[in-house]
C-alpha cells in the first residue's frame, strides 16, 4: 500500500476528514516518529507494536566476489516489534 492509498483508505473510514487532513496527521505522525528514533528514544503503539533503536556493533565482512576483507562501522538501525494483537491478526 502506498502513502496515497493510505490516506484514501483512511479517509474512507473516518468522518469528517478530508483526504488533505489525514495527509497532514499522517505526516506529522512521521515526523514525530522520525525524531522520536533520532533522539534515541522508543515508541510504543498499544495494540500496534514497538519501534526501538539498536546498535549494531561493527564487524568484518567478506565480499564473496574478491574475497577482500571488508570493515563495517558501527551504526543505529530501527527494529520494529509488533504487538500480540498485530501478529495475531496477521497469522489469521
């Protein structure tokens, strides 16, 4: 689904909101994600799931064409855990 199905779908199934608002809260809603993670902090979503900063440690890489040793930096990722209630509603 992309971001212009998003809001169509969700415009659909609330009342009163125009497609340009449920754009606005969408964006907004990314944006406080985005600098919630960049701030090093979690966001639970009750029902929804987790999204939590880890740190992946450097390592040592080969590349499998060369052979070449390879040093990968250190680096944050973002790692989503999704909510019993999300898993069970997608097993079926």
């Amino acid at each position: 689904m992309t971001k212009p199905e998003l809001i169509e779908a969700i415009s659909k199934k609330t009342t009163g909101l125009k497609k340009k608002d449920v754009e606005a809260v969408l964006d907004a809603y990314y944006e406080t994600i985005t600098e919630t993670l960049a701030h090093g902090n979690n966001i639970g979503v009750k029902g929804f799931g987790t999204f939590a900063v880890h740190e992946r440690k450097a390592t040592t890489a080969r590349n499998p064409q060369t052979g070449e040793k390879i040093d990968v930096p250190a680096k944050k990722v973002v790692k989503f855990s999704p909510a019993k209630q999300l898993k069970e509603a997608v097993e079926g």
